[in-house]
C-alpha cells in the first residue's frame, strides 16, 4: 500500500532526476482510473486516480516512470509487466469495482431496465453456448446521453453497461444480445496487450458470433457503434 506521502515522494525522486525542480502528486477521486499532470517550467504537479492507494511501491514506481516518459513525448511507452500484473490481478477488481460503478452517473443498480432485462440476455447466450465467464462482472444500463455508442466497457474494473437506448420494446432480442456480447467480448481480453492485437481478437470474436457480419450491419444502419474500453487513461 502506497500513501499519498510516499507516492509523492516516488514521483518527486523520478521527476528531480529527470530535471524538475519542483514535483507534487495527491491522490484523486477519478470516476476512470487515470494520471493527470500540469507542468510549468521546472515544476510539475500530478494527481493520480485515488483506485492506486493500495498499490504497492514496486507497482508505482514503475507507473512514475511510465508517466515521465509519455510526458517526454513517448506516447506509446506500455504498461511494465508489474503495473499489468496488479491491474489484471483479480483483487484489483474486487477492490475497486464498488466505487467505480458507483461514480458512474445514472448507472442502473443492476441488469434490469424498463424493458429488457439483461439477465434474460444473458441466459440466451448461455443457452446458446455463447456465455463468456468473467469473474467479478457486474451488468447494467446507462442513460443515452448524446453518444450513439451501443455501451460504456470497462475491461479493468470487469464492468458492462449498455445505454438505455436499447432497452426499448422495439429492439429485437436477437440484437440486444449481440450487444452484450460484443461488451462481453471486449471485456474478456486481458487489459494490456498492444492495441493491434486486442482489436484483430475482438473483431474475430465478433465475426465469429452467429450471423456477427450481419448484424454488424443492421446495427450500424440503427445508427450505433461499439465501443472502446474506457479505462485506464495515463
């Protein structure tokens, strides 16, 4: 577990050898996990998304220095394999699942909506053989909002939420499960690995669902598009 004081004191020992004369870093209640900075001059300032506090100092350490080098420009630095392996680490979601969906506006406080419940979804793709397991998953339904994305994904904190738009009597069963199954599949893949690959898995996974070209189709002519994974954004 790394307190606010000593998470300063790894970011400031990082950044004072790199040139900055001045580093401060506070924890900060994020509703996505993510770094911020604001640099002037020789002085920089960092708040880091409060779902860290328990990350060890080997795990921070590691984060510190993957964050000074995007700021130095290198935006595609990955993750080390130690900042992974706690993200991916089953106890990370059970840690942090609660306050996340819980900073989640509007969010349902659960699968059921006004008409369609996701439990029944999901118990068709089950039946169907189509059922991804995901550990500590929690399923729920979203305001529209102005987005014509079909979902708001979490593959970090296990979440699915698919926007209210398609709980609607009017919205066949057939695309309804679709959807959560593409949430499903996207969520299954294991945060990390390069973008490339994650997005060759998910469309495989896609076209491989019965009838997935076709309703890739009919879902863009619905006017809606999947989505991307929401977090973590450093």
């Amino acid at each position: 577990m790394t307190d606010e004081k000593d998470m300063e004191r790894i970011f400031a020992k990082r950044g004072i050898d790199l040139g900055f004369r001045e580093v401060t870093a506070r924890y900060s209640q994020e509703c996505e996990l993510k770094v911020g900075w604001r640099r002037i001059g020789g002085q920089i300032d960092f708040w880091v998304s409060d779902y860290l506090r328990n990350a060890p100092e080997d795990v921070m350490r590691d984060l510190a220095e993957t964050i000074y080098s995007k700021i130095a420009m290198d935006h595609d630095v990955p993750y080390t394999p130690v900042v992974l392996e706690y993200l991916n680490d089953p106890s990370f979601v059970a840690e942090n699942q609660e306050t996340y969906v819980g900073r989640l506006d509007g969010l349902s406080p659960g699968p059921w909506g006004r008409h369609k419940d996701l439990c029944d979804s999901l118990a068709r793709l089950e039946d169907a053989g189509l059922a991804i397991e995901i550990p500590h998953l929690f399923v729920g339904w979203l305001p529209m909002m102005d987005s014509n994305c079909i979902g708001h994904s979490s593959a970090l904190m296990k979440t699915v939420c698919l926007t209210r738009r398609l709980d609607a009597s009017f919205v066949e069963d057939e695309m309804l499960d679709f959807c959560l199954y593409s949430q499903l599949a996207f969520v299954s893949l294991e945060y990390g690995m390069p973008g490339w690959e994650r997005d060759e898995k998910f469309r495989d996974m896609l076209l491989g669902y019965p009838h997935g070209s076709e309703l890739l189709g009919k879902l863009r002519r619905m006017g809606f598009r999947m989505t991307r994974d929401v977090s973590p954004e450093c």
